[in-house]
C-alpha cells in the first residue's frame, strides 16, 4: 500500500493555507489583545478541520476503515502540520 500523491499534495496545501490563515488574520488579533498564543493551534486544528469536511479529503483512507476516523485524523495532521510550519518559517532567529 502506498498514500496517493495527490490526496498528500491536497494536506500539505491545508498546512500552508491554515498557517497562512492564522498567521494573517487571527495572530494579528492575538497579538493586538494580549490574549494566549497557546490557543492558536487549536484554531489552525478547527481550520484544517473545515477545510477537510468540506472537501473530504482522507489521508489515512488505505489504512483506516473508518471514514469519520480518518477524516478526523487527517485534519489533525493538517493542523498540526500548520502548527509545525509557523514554528519552522515565523519564529525570529536568535540574536547571538
């Protein structure tokens, strides 16, 4: 068994667009409020997930029988993956 390049291509493009999301529009709002930026990989998270129940994209659909699990899962990858990309692309490097 292997994953389908296309469904994998579909996901990664959910990280960039989540992370382009919350980076553009809620970290500003965040920031402009003084509230927690723990809570905005849950936002990322709801946004994969939105982005994956409209399109039914299933990363896992191979591997899990279920739909509803997969489909839950593959938005936890696409959150999480856009959680992963703003830790790799936004965090300032240190001053040394």
């Amino acid at each position: 068994m292997q994953l389908d390049e296309k469904v994998l291509g579909v996901v990664l493009g959910f990280m960039v667009l989540a992370n382009r999301l919350v980076a553009m529009l809620v970290t500003p709002l965040f920031e402009k409020y003084g509230l927690d930026k723990f809570w905005l990989m849950y936002i990322a998270w709801v946004l994969a997930g939105v982005f994956v129940a409209f399109t039914g994209v299933n990363l896992f659909e191979m591997f899990i029988p279920d739909p509803l699990t997969g489909k839950i899962l593959t938005a936890i990858v696409a959150g999480g993956g856009a959680n992963l990309l703003h830790d790799l692309t936004d965090k300032p490097s240190p001053q040394g």
